[in-house]
C-alpha cells in the first residue's frame, strides 16, 4: 500500500508477494477453525452468519470515523479498523475468502502453461481514453462506468458498501494519490460489512440476497474488466526466488 490505511496499493503485482499473502491468512484460516471448532458455544461463529462476510479495513475504518487533521499518518488504534477483539476476525470464512482470491488469481492469469508460476504483472497499463499507459489503469473504476455495468439498483448498495464516489475515492490520506492521477477513480475496498450498508437496509432484501448480488456484481465487473488492455507480463519462471 502507498497510503496508512491500505487502501491504494501499488499496482505491481509480485509473485513473490503473493504466495506470502497466500500462506499467511491459509495460517490465520487454520487457527481461526482450530478455534471455533474447540468451542462448543461460540458466539462469534453465530454472529458471523449475519455479518455479510464482510472485510474489516483500516480504510474502512477511516470512512466510518474520519481522523481528526492531526492524526493523518498516526498508527493509532482510533485511526484502525483491526481489533483484536472484533468478532469478525474470529470468522475463519473471512481469511479463506482471501486465500482462495489469491490462488484464484495465480491459476488463472500468473501459472505457465507447461508448469511453473510468472514473476509479475506491471503497475501500469495503457488506458484508451488517453492513448498512453497509466499507473493502475486496469484496476481503477469510474463510478459512472460501475452503473453502467451493474445497473442502478445493484449499484447503489455496491457502492455504498466498496466505497465507491462519484468524484474518486483516493482521498483518505495525502499519500493515497499524491501525483493527482487518480482523479475520478476509485480503488475498490470492501469499506463496509454488508449488514451495515444503509442502502441494504432501504432495499428490505435478505442478507443472503444481497451477498448473492454483491457476487454477481463482482463477476460482472471481472467480466469488463478482462476487456481492458492488461498490464505487461513479465513471463519468466523462476524455480527459486532468494534475497540475501
């Protein structure tokens, strides 16, 4: 992430960043299961049911209770969304969401067709409204462009819940876009749980409808996104990657 609420990332993606992100929340996965199967009554389980899988963020957080001018950059815990004690951190479902994205993603776009895995994909991609390459072009979205694709029902409760502004959603921190190149864009994060989407609750629909919908609209998105020209892929195999 370039911001302290990592929320923009930079766009790079390495291979040897991602099995990390792969082994670490599979360990999370593990220990959160081991917990909750240890308890015959455990309450965080239950409540997880109804919480819409939702992704605690220190993004989030920072949307929900801005910090004050002062505190911008403070690795304070009134400035995160992670607490220990939060309910759903307990929820083993939440890691394994995340673990299974990861692989997901090094299957389908970053694994050679005879064995073995790529290095990496580009920070910057070209972007055809303006004919040259741009930093995350592949993966930022117009809010006018996310109505288009998903309709103005599902996109309202989406974009409540994934941050999405009609003027860009990097502007947390005065590190998230420093340059001024994302401008209009948003970065997509999961900033709310579901169940606390006000747009959820105007719409009366069951949670698990909306979970049903929020997939959907995930999918369609992908589906869009894939149409865009990719980031180079640097397409070298390496059997071991060391750093002395």
């Amino acid at each position: 992430s370039v911001d302290e609420y990592w929320h923009v990332p930079h766009f790079e993606k390495m291979l040897y960043d991602n099995p990390q992100l792969a082994l670490t929340y599979l360990d999370a996965f593990r220990i959160t299961l081991a917990a909750q199967r240890s308890s015959s009554s455990n309450p965080s389980s239950a409540a997880a049911d109804d919480a819409g899988l939702g992704l605690l963020s220190p993004a989030g957080a920072a949307v929900e209770a801005p910090a004050g001018p002062g505190d911008r950059g403070s690795s304070s815990s009134s400035n995160w969304g992670l607490r220990v004690g939060d309910e759903r951190l307990s929820d083993p479902r939440v890691y394994a969401t995340v673990v299974r994205g990861v692989l997901d993603y090094l299957r389908r776009d970053m694994t050679h067709p005879e064995g073995g895995l790529y290095s990496a994909e580009d920070a910057d991609s070209l972007d055809p409204a303006v004919g040259r390459k741009l930093e995350g072009a592949f993966y930022v979205w117009a809010a006018a462009e996310i109505q288009e694709v998903l309709g103005a029902d599902s996109a309202g409760i989406f974009n409540e819940v994934y941050g999405v502004k009609p003027q860009g959603n990097c502007t947390l921190s005065p590190r998230s876009d420093p340059h001024g190149e994302f401008k209009g864009k948003n970065v997509l994060m999961q900033f709310k749980p579901l169940d606390a989407a006000a747009s959820v609750k105007l719409a009366g629909l069951p949670l698990q409808r909306v979970v049903e919908m929020m997939g959907q609209a995930r999918q369609h998105l992908h589906e869009r996104r894939a149409t865009r020209p990719r980031p180079a892929l640097d397409d070298k195999v390496n059997t071991c990657w060391c750093k002395y």
